[in-house]
C-alpha cells in the first residue's frame, strides 16, 4: 500500500478552523470551555435506554 505523503500546513490549518468554530460557538452561547465540557458529557449520559430511565426519572 502506497501512503501519500501529508501535508502538515493543512492539518495544522484545519485543526485551527475547528477550534475557531468551537470558540465561536463557546462565545454565542455564554459558556466557559468548563461549562460547555459539562454540558456535553451531561447530554452524553442522557442518551440509550438507561439515560432516558434516568432523565425520566430525575435520576
């Protein structure tokens, strides 16, 4: 397998757009990056069968 050689400028130029667009959005709603990290791992244990059971249930 012949791997093609990767450019470094365009990751780095990527990675950079990505953290933009997060720190845009962070800056649109009003949260800290703490906050935002909560938030997100709150939503992820809401989801599948068990994080319903337990949003439901207040839980």
């Amino acid at each position: 397998m012949v791997r093609m050689p990767f450019d470094v400028d365009k990751i780095r130029e990527m990675q950079l757009a990505v953290l933009r667009r997060c720190g845009d959005r962070i800056e649109r709603a009003g949260y800290t990056p703490s906050e935002c990290y909560r938030l997100a791992d709150q939503r992820a244990s809401m989801r599948g069968f068990t994080g319903g059971v337990r949003a439901r249930h207040g839980l």
